[in-house]
C-alpha cells in the first residue's frame, strides 16, 4: 500500500478486517515491524482521537512518532502556487513537503475542507500535494472529502456489534450551530456502500451529498420511516454541498436530534456518533448515555484501523 486516503486504497475489505482482528487480538505482536522508521503526524487542523490513536497504533508497532501541528510554532505555510508572498505566510507547502518527507518514513495529513472553494476541496488540493511532493507514503487523517480511519474504525464496530449477516445502517444528519464538512458522511457512506448492508441516508431538503459518495444508497427524506427496523443509526452533521449554498448552515432544526422517541422507532438499534459530539444538538444525553450507544469502543477502534493501516505500509517499505 502507498498510500490511504479512500475505501479503495485497501482493497478488499474481507482481507482488511481480518487484519484489523489479527491486530485486535495482539496489538503487541509486531513490535519489530516499525523499528527505527519514523511517522510524521500533520495537523492543519485539531484533533483529540486521531491524534492520540494514530500515535498509540504506530508505538504499538515500534515506531518512532513525530507530530506537528502546522498552525501552532510552524510557519505559516502558503498552499497556492503563483502567489507573491508578501503575506504572514512564510513558507510554501511546495518546499516543506519535500522537507518533512526527509525526515521521516510514513506520513499522516489531517487537513479540512475550506468549505469556501468547492473545487479546491473535493479536488483534494492539499492532500494530493503531500502524495506528489513528499516521496513517502501518504494516509489521510481526514482530508477535505473524506476520512478514512475513522470509516474503518466504524466498519469494524458494526462487524463487532451486529447481529444480522446484512444489517439496516442508517447515516442521519443532525443539527449542529457551525458549518462542517461533509468528510466523514461522504466516507462513511463510501465504506457502506463497499459493504452488503442495507444502507439508507436520510437528511433534510438541502443536505444532499455528491452522488458519488451516495452511490447506491436509498436516500430517504422522512427520517422516522428511515428508522424503521434501523440496526445501527449513524449521526453526523454536514454543511450543505449542492451550489449556491456549498459550505452553509441551511438548517438547526432540532427535530433532526436523535432522541429517545426516535431512537424507538428503530429495531433497538446501537447509536453511533464519530465523536466530538455536540450533547443536545446531535443526540440527547439519554440515547448517548444509553446501553446502545456504542461511541466509546467505535473510537477506541481508531488505533485499530490506525494500526492496520500502518501494519500495511510497514510491510511495503
Ligand atoms: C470535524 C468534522 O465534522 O469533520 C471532525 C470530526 C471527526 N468535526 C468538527 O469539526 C466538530
Ligand atoms: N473522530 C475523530 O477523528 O476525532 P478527532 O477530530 O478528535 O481526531
């Protein structure tokens, strides 16, 4: 594997989740492996549990891990080629790249969505960069369109907790106060549709994501018949894709929160949430609080699918 930043890039997914298992079973079993090469984590952008995950995955395997946050003691760095510098930003990304691929032997990229230049991000402009420039293999830690560790992780989960062969998921947008990309819906929907599940999206007028990410999955707008005989209900806001509105708020409409009364609609469904969550925009405290809400361990799958990934590379380098 070269690189990770789509459902693709890890071929079959049978193949992929018997590595996740054989990892899950010993997280210790390849320490060797990742003697004396080095990760460089990258953030444009905050983050709690990739960053704490991916670290955990790549010390399990004996890595060395360096990590940089771009916008904390970094210089400011330009990602425009043509552009006459006489702004705050000192550096172009197209030396730095370079620069930190010399240091190190696999490389991690978290770098969101503008949400301001539809083209720019599903044209994946900064990740693609990292790929071409850096001569190291590249994953994304979510990148502008999608966010593949974290759709790994959530496959897992639901291998781990279903109870039918072809279970019913249900991805539901929810309200929340700012914008937010459309990565992790995209991606998850990407991995689902990579999948035999039955798989339904469901979102208000407005919220429609680009038809490739939706693929084959029923898109239903009338969110209780969405959670009929629902066996996992996935929750995540996005911010509006279609033109003129790509990047807004077109909605806070809290009937959109997963509650219990919603929740009951559903085959006693798990409730699952990428996390951070917003408590009472997204989900009320009682369906997050709930014996069904599975949250914790689908984030504690992070530095599984981080593992996995980074298991892959190591025996390619
Ligand atoms: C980010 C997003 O929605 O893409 C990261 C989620 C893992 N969420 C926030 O910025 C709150
Ligand atoms: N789910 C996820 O990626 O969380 P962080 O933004 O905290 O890394």
């Amino acid at each position: 594997m070269k690189k990770f930043t789509c459902v693709q890039d890890i071929g079959p997914l049978d193949k992929a989740l018997e590595d996740a298992r054989l990892i899950k079973k010993d997280r210790f079993a390849f320490t060797d492996l990742g003697k004396n090469k080095t990760l460089l984590m990258i953030f444009f952008n905050s983050s709690l549990r990739t960053r704490l995950s991916t670290q955990k995955a790549a010390m399990n395997l004996g890595m060395n891990v360096m990590v940089l946050d771009v916008n904390q003691g970094a210089w400011k760095l330009e990602t425009e080629r043509g552009v006459v510098m006489d702004g705050d930003k000192a550096e172009h990304l197209l030396e730095a790249i370079p620069v930190m691929g010399s240091y190190c032997d696999i490389i991690g990229v978290r770098s969101f969505a503008s949400l301001t230049d539809k083209k720019a991000d599903y044209e994946e402009k900064v990740l693609n960069q990292f790929i071409k420039f850096s001569g190291k293999p590249v994953f994304s830690m979510e990148a502008a369109t999608r966010h593949p560790l974290q759709s790994f992780a959530d496959l897992i989960t639901i291998e781990e907790f279903k109870t039918k062969e072809r279970p019913k998921v249900v991805l539901t947008w929810a309200p929340h106060p700012r914008p937010l990309p459309q990565a992790v819906a995209n991606s998850f929907a990407e991995w689902m549709n990579a999948t035999d599940y039955d798989f339904v999206i469901t979102h208000p007028e407005g919220y429609e994501l680009d038809p490739k990410f939706v693929g084959k999955a029923k898109v239903e707008y009338d969110r209780d018949k969405a959670f009929k005989n629902a066996d996992f209900i996935y929750a995540k806001n996005w911010s509006a894709y279609s033109d003129p509105n790509y990047g807004k708020v077109l909605s806070t409409d809290r009937h959109w929160t997963v509650d219990t009364k919603s929740m009951d609609l559903t085959d006693g469904a798990f409730f699952m949430h990428c996390l951070p969550v917003r408590r009472n925009m997204i989900v009320t405290d009682d369906v997050l609080e709930s014996e069904k809400s599975i949250v914790i361990p689908e984030a504690a799958n992070r530095e599984i699918s981080a593992q996995t990934v980074l298991f892959r590379f190591l025996k390619t380098l």
